[in-house]
C-alpha cells in the first residue's frame, strides 16, 4: 500500500496536502479533494505538518460519517478546502517593506526592489523567507538567465515562468546581463541579511544568496565606446547636417548631449541638470561646474568637480548658444519624470535614436561616451589620477582624497590632448569656424 505523502508543486516547489474525500462523503461535504497548501519548502517541515492534516482530515471525515459536523469541524473543513488559504508566516514581502522603514532611499531605488520581490513571490509565492535555500536561488538565478533584457508590454504582465514558458527554449535574442542579475540576488540578500540581523530567523540561518552572483565568461561589456565608424553616423545624421530637432530630443538638448559627453565623459543626468551659470570661465579656460546644488542630483561625492570645456566644443559655438538662452537651464525643454530625473526619457529617445541611424550593437548607449573619454584620455598619456579627477570616478587611494586636487589649468592641459579622429567632427568644426 503506497504511503501518503506531501506534494511537491513541480514549479514553485510549494509543498501541499491533498487527500481524495470518500465517494460516500464527497455529497455531505460537497467536495471531492481536500487540498491545502503547507506553505513551506523545507521537506521536513512539510512532513511534521501534512502529519497534523492528515489527523484533522480524520476528524473531518468521522464526523461526516456521524452525521455530527460541528462548528470545529467546520472550521476544519474551512481549513482544509482552500488552497489559497493566507498562511502565518513571515513572508519576503513583509520583510522587505519593514527593510526599507529603516533606510533612507530613493523611490526609484524601492520602485526597483520592489519588481524583483514581486517576480521572486510571482514563481515561489508566499513561502516563509526562512524557507529560501540555496535551491531555491540557484533555481531563481538560472530562470533569470533566460529572462529577455527588454520584455514588451505583453511579457511585463507575466510570471518570470510564464516569460520563460512564451519565448521558449530557442530564443537567441539578448537577455539580462549579469549586472542585471546580480541586482535581483542583491536585493534578496539585503533583505535576508537584515532579517536575520533583526531576530526574524532562527540562530542557524546562514544566507542562501552568499556565493551565488554570475559572472560569466566570454561575454561582452554591458557599455562599450563607439567606433569611429559609429561616431561618425552620429554626427552625419539630421541633427547635425539638416538642423533638424526631434521632438523626443528635446531641442537643443539633441544637438549639444552628445558632444558634451562625447568631449566630457560626463553622466547623462549630470550634463541634463547643467545651469547656465555652471559654466563659467577663469582666466582663459572655460568650464563645467559640476555641482550639488540647487537640488541637483550626484552618483557620488567624487562627482563634484570642475571639468575644462575642449577647445572643439568651444569652436561649435556653446558660449553663443548658452547666451541666446533666456532661463537658466542650458536644456529648458528636459522635463523631470516621477523620479526627479531630467534625463531618463531623453536616454530612452537617444536609444532609439541611435537604432535609427544604423548603431545597433546594443552594448552602444550614451554611457559609452563616457568609456571612450576615458580610452581618449589614456591615448593621450594622461595620468590616470588626473583622467579620474575630470571624469568623477572615486579614487581607491586614501592619498589621492586629500587636498583639493589638481588645479584647472593641470586638466585644462589634459582634456585639450583628447581626440578622435573622425572626419565628422573635424567638418563639423569648420563649418562653424
């Protein structure tokens, strides 16, 4: 005779009771199956409780048979009839909206964790988070690795399973990245840790997620420089030669983004949030203050800095644009989204954008400016101390933190050595001149 034991859901992993109802019984308890869920992954825990169900669903029948079901039996029945029945127990949800009632983060920052609980619970569901295992990550993280790096409206509204379950086995497009998967094990181990931290687990809890970030061999850069070849599609297109201004460029913003950062190596939002008096000029050099105030927002503190302005942006004629402005944004048409970000719809145009004009190796997006500076830089034999200083990169030096740091004449000297030898740019520079 083949033992009862609990059942184990293919998918989530979830362990359940079920047990047939009596063909005699099925008329008075108006069910055929009893079936709940023992809310747990942990075998041995699904055993001790699918033995208490077994006893009550005993219980439960004896008194069906007697003819003498109770109000206890009915809570029984009541017990043991839903699967979706909300179980005691302390959730990964729960624990992450107590986490973040005691750190000072962004909304974006939460809006983002919070996608990655919602696709955990969306494949495991409400287990207790003591129950996560190393299984369990191992299994999440590879279901990530089949995970499309751009889902369209109709996968968004699905399971990771049912993303995986749609695009099936074959699919050859790009997937997440290996930073990207590494977020969603961070975030489940910050919470985990914290929990744990704070008495939510038992003393010999040890953390699942430790040791399970990917990093895999042989694959490319998320963010790689432009090719000459690619610069030069970018300043040849309509921009540039007709004068045209996208309406998703936000006017000007089209025009001089690319070029600051082509020439700056400046973060997207740092160069979008520029006021007009950010640029300013000592002595002979003109250049950008890039600042924290007025609300400005910065990755760092090393993001403060003073950054020459080359000589080839100078030629293009930004002090006669930033003098036609009336307001004190150098790009007025920028529009802040939910975030307070001035620049993240602008990005998402320039990606198209570039598709567009024939640049589509994905790994290419505006970050990339921001790579070849630095490659620019080390071309021209700049130290990289100094390469750092105008590109805002955090020194792991103790030394380097003291001071106030190189002069701007010492940068002015570095930044006017940059080059790319792209005829586009050189045209480009002519025609102003």
């Amino acid at each position: 005779m083949r033992v009862a034991t609990p059942y184990r859901h293919p998918i989530s992993g979830i362990y359940y009771f079920r047990r047939a109802v009596p063909e005699a019984l099925q008329s008075k308890l108006n069910k055929t199956i009893v079936k709940v869920t023992l809310g747990t992954r942990n075998p041995n825990k699904a055993t001790q409780l699918f033995a208490a169900r077994q006893i009550e669903c005993e219980e439960l029948f004896n008194a069906a048979r007697s003819g003498c079901i109770t109000s206890h039996h009915k809570s029984l029945l009541k017990t043991t009839h839903s699967a979706n029945q909300p179980q005691k127990v302390v959730t990964l949800q729960y624990l992450f909206e107590r986490f973040n009632q005691e750190r000072e983060i962004s909304k974006k920052t939460i809006d983002e964790a919070q996608k990655v609980i919602s696709r955990f619970d969306g494949v495991y569901g409400n287990i207790s988070a003591e129950d996560i295992n190393g299984t369990i990550v191992r299994e999440f993280k590879e279901l990530l690795i089949k995970i499309p790096s751009i889902l369209s409206n109709e996968l968004r509204s699905l399971t990771l399973i049912q993303i995986a379950q749609e695009i099936g086995d074959n699919y050859s497009g790009r997937t997440l990245s290996d930073s990207a998967i590494n977020k969603h094990l961070s975030v489940i181990s910050s919470v985990l840790e914290w929990s744990s931290n704070n008495s939510y687990f038992s003393d010999n809890w040890h953390n699942p997620v430790r040791g399970k970030s990917i990093k895999r061999k042989g694959l490319k850069q998320d963010r790689m420089p432009f090719t000459d070849g690619e610069l030069h599609k970018v300043f040849t297109n309509d921009i540039y030669i007709e004068q045209s201004r996208p309406k998703g460029g936000c006017g000007e913003a089209s025009y001089w983004i690319p070029i600051i950062g082509l020439y700056t190596g400046m973060r997207l939002e740092e160069i979008g949030q520029l006021l007009v008096t950010d640029i300013k000029q000592e002595g002979n050099i003109w250049y950008f203050d890039v600042n924290d105030f007025d609300s400005k927002q910065l990755k760092n503190k090393s993001s403060i800095r003073k950054i020459p302005i080359h000589q080839a942006v100078l030629d293009l004629g930004l002090i006669d644009y930033i003098d036609s402005l009336e307001g004190m944004q150098l790009f007025p048409l920028l529009k802040k989204d939910k975030y307070g970000k001035l620049t993240q719809n602008w990005s998402k145009w320039f990606g198209r954008h570039l598709r567009s004009i024939g640049v589509t190796d994905s790994s290419k997006v505006f970050h990339s400016y921001r790579h070849g500076m630095k490659d620019a830089l080390r071309n021209a034999g700049v130290d990289e101390a100094i390469s750092d200083a105008i590109t805002g990169h955090a020194s792991t030096s103790v030394g380097r933190s003291y001071g106030l740091g190189y002069n701007l004449d010492i940068l002015n000297q570095a930044i006017q050595k940059v080059h790319y030898d792209v005829k586009a740019l050189r045209d480009l520079s002519s025609e102003k001149l």
